[in-house]
C-alpha cells in the first residue's frame, strides 16, 4: 500500500471510529430513555441493565452504521478539499477515484461484514432481548400491571386499572378483576369491581395482599341442572374493603436468563426467512382457496336441483329467474338468499380482519429478508454520497458536513419508513419498500461522484443563467423578425 494510500484509509478510519462510538453512544441513550419504565423500579442488578444495553446494542447497527459512513466521508473528504490537499492530489495526477481507492476497499469490506452481521448477530441478539425484557418485566407484580387493559397475574387473575400511583406505583384506580375458577379453570365466573387499590407485600414474603376497597363482588353460580342455569343465577355483594392474597412463588422464581419460546421475523437469518415466507404463502394460499370454497357451499347454489324448476312455472319471456319456481321455492330461495347475504357480509368481515394480519406478517417477513441485503449496498452508496459531496463543498470538521449527512440520512432514513409501513399493509411490495430509499440513493451518488471528479459544483448557477438568456435572446429575436 502506498503512502497516499494510507494516509488516506488512516485518515478515514480514526474519524469513522470517532464518529461510530459517538453516535452509538446517542442511540443507546436513546434506548435506554425508550425503555425506562421497563428498567426503573425493578431492583436489577447493574449486569442485568448492562446485559440488556448489550443485547439491544445490535439492532442499532443497521441505523448507526450508514449514518456513521455518511458522515465520516463528508467529514474526511470536506477536509481534504478545504485543505487544498485533493488539488496537490490531482496537480500530480491522482483523481478523486484513485484517491479514494483504499476507502473503498475498506467500504466494500465493511458491507460485506455488515450482512453478515445482519444474518447472523442481529437475530440472536434479538432473540435474547425479548427474552430479557419478558424476564424483566415479571420482575415487579405493579409493573406487569398496565393502566387501561387487563395484566395477568399468576394463572388466577387478570386485573385491570385505570390510574396508578405511589413511589412503588402500589396504590390503584378504578380496579376491575377477573377471577377464574379452580375447578373451572376455563372461565371467568368471578368479577370483582372497586375504587381503590393497594398493593401490599412484606419483604422476601411470596404473597402479594391486594387490598380493595369500596367495591362489588359478583359470581355466577354454575350448576348441574341445565334448566335453573338457564336463569344465569349470580350472586352479588358490596364491601368496603376486601384483601386477595396472590401467590408469587412462580413470579419471584423468574430468571432473567430463562428462554422463552418466542419468534418473530427479527429472529430470523436468511435460511430462515426463506422457509418462513414459503410457509405463510403456502397457508395463505390454503387459507384463500378453503374460504373460497367455503363460501360457495354457504351460497346454496349446491342444493338447487333441476328437478325443483316447475314444468307450469316457464313463461316464454320471464323478468325475473324466481318466476321458473313456484311460490313456495320462490319463498324458501329469498330467505336462503337474505340469510345466505347476512352470514356472508359477517364471514367476509371476519376474514377480512384475518387475512389482513396474514398479509401484514407476510410482508413484514419478506421485508426482513430484504433488508439484510439492504444494508451491504446502503454504506457502499451512502459512502458514494458522501465522499464526493465533501469533496463538493469544500469543508470538513462537525459543522457543516454534520447537518448535510443528517438532513441526507433523514430524507434516507424516512422514505424507507414510510415505504414499509406501506408494505405491510399490501399498498406497495416489500422488495420495492426495502430497495427505495437506497435505489434513490444511487443515481444521487453516480450525479455527486460524476460533479466532484469533474470539478464541478453541486449547482452551476452562472451556466443556468446563460441558458435562460440564451433562451430569452432566441425569442426576442424571433419576436423582432
């Protein structure tokens, strides 16, 4: 390697570890400012937070490196040119293409390991993070409880607040509880409502008292004798305070280390993925040609015969296809009809909002897949935005390069969210959702690249303004002719 070369790739690399450990830094933050109210209040231990930041430290990579790349190139290559060292560069013969040979040897090395962090790392380190969270978050019986939907506590109880309070977040709002049945186990017989709550446990004690008060306590009261449970007997009392002893012997026990059986796109290599989205195709398809079949069996036409046509019911010309039966089939065929509309309009509803979440993993899947690919042809072309936009502008350092390659990573970083967001919904195909924002990207970097080896600048406004006069001169002449 020569020593342009070199100095060159040195250059690069001090300021893209810089600018990687720095902004990994500001993510991490970020994380952390997301997730708090799954850490805080939990007593863990300092490794158990630490494990957690390491575990999400591998989902950053696919946002933290392209910016990282954007911003070193625009930095090192501004700097270059502000410094007038590319023009000692190209006074000896070297273009921008050569300079920037062993940069791009290092880019190309760089995508190729990003996809294979991608396909290998970032799924596992997924998988541990879920795990981790569902770990952390039973840690805390008041934290598994969430203001406005039901939480399950134990196998016993499903409770639901409107409003928590307290240092611990142990005094509670507007308390509804569902009660299963030992015996029963199958459903809700029990149903207790109050105004106010309390969570209250001694320390190291697996009991967790929770203490009502001002409230109702309904039951509905099952019995063998099919007829007296036609009455839906119950009964009803009110209390002004009333205390549930919670066992927690399984909810203390909980490990942080513990695997789960949990799965999800991200958890995913490519391997994977590809027999995931055969697999969800495949029921798809099943799914779609049981439901069409389905529902022409529920149209009837199946059950009417030849046979059923009356021989006295044929009029030469006829306004309707009723009038071939006779009053009596005419009847039976429009209540056919009227209930055969009313279950298909409540099938197709239902359907409908299930086939909708079949579409939306499927495509999330196959967007996963895609973005593993992405990524590798990202930093190569965001590299080739950057590099030659700093050689264009002329100016190196956090100033000026920083807002660029943030307003450029933005614009990037937002058409791809949009573009999935759109994809999961079936409005636009996830292979077109995950290559948009770096297929505008590219000829982006071909134009910059093309303007900074030819010396040109981002906007030639005095060539502009010839044009227009030019085009201005040729129809005043016109016009004087």
């Amino acid at each position: 390697m020569k020593i342009l070369d070199r100095y060159i790739l040195v250059t690069f690399l001090k300021t893209f570890v810089s600018v990687f450990i720095i902004l990994m830094l500001i993510f991490v933050l970020q994380t952390i400012w997301l997730y708090i109210s799954e850490l805080a209040g939990k007593d863990l231990d300092v490794w158990i937070v630490l494990k957690f930041l390491w575990y999400v430290s591998p989902r950053l990579i696919p946002l933290v490196l392209p910016l990282t790349i954007l911003v070193t190139s625009l930095m090192v290559f501004g700097s270059f040119a502000e410094k007038y060292e590319f023009a000692a560069m190209k006074s000896t013969g070297i273009s921008l293409q050569r300079a920037m040979g062993s940069v791009i040897g290092f880019i190309v090395i760089l995508a190729i390991t990003a996809f294979f962090f991608a396909n290998n790392v970032i799924p596992y380190s997924e998988y541990k993070w879920q795990n981790l969270r569902r770990n952390i978050s039973q840690f805390q019986p008041s934290m598994v409880i969430s203001e406005g939907q039901f939480s399950q506590i134990g196998d016993m109880f499903n409770i639901k607040v409107e409003e928590k309070s307290g240092d611990r977040d142990q005094f509670l709002k507007d308390v509804v509880i569902h009660k299963k049945n030992e015996t029963r186990p199958n459903g809700n017989f029990t149903v207790i409502i109050a105004d106010n709550g309390e969570l209250a446990s001694e320390e190291g004690s697996n009991t967790l008292s929770l203490i009502l008060k001002q409230g109702n306590y309904y039951e509905d009261i099952q019995t063998n004798n099919a007829t007296k449970q036609k009455g839906e007997p119950f009964a009803k009392s009110y209390f002004d305070e009333y205390a549930i002893n919670i066992d927690l012997t399984e909810l203390n026990n909980k490990d942080v280390d513990k695997e789960n059986d949990l799965n999800n796109q991200n958890m995913y290599n490519i391997s994977e993925l590809r027999v995931e989205i055969d697999s969800l195709s495949d029921s798809y398809s099943k799914d779609i040609e049981a439901y069409t079949k389905n529902m022409y069996y529920r149209s009837g036409v199946e059950k009417l015969q030849e046979n059923q046509i009356a021989e006295s019911a044929q009029p030469p010309a006829i306004s309707s296809i009723l009038e071939i039966y006779n009053p009596t089939q005419q009847l039976q065929i429009v209540k056919l009809a009227l209930n055969n509309a009313k279950g298909t309009l409540q099938t197709v509803d239902a359907k409908k909002v299930e086939f909708k979440s079949k579409t939306k993993r499927l495509n999330k899947t196959e967007i996963a897949l895609h973005e593993k690919y992405a990524l590798g042809f990202a930093c190569i072309i965001l590299f080739f935005v950057g590099a030659p936009l700093g050689a264009i502008i002329r100016k190196g350092g956090m100033g000026l390069p920083m807002v660029v390659a943030i307003t450029l990573f933005l614009t990037y970083h937002f058409i791809g969210i949009f573009a999935k967001n759109s994809a999961e919904d079936g409005t636009m195909h996830p292979f077109i959702a995950s290559w948009i924002s770096t297929g505008i990207m590219f000829p982006l970097s071909i134009w910059l690249t093309y303007r900074a080896t030819t010396d040109q600048g981002i906007f030639d406004f005095d060539s502009f303004m010839q044009r227009i006069k030019r085009l201005l001169g040729i129809k005043k002449k016109k016009k004087s002719e």
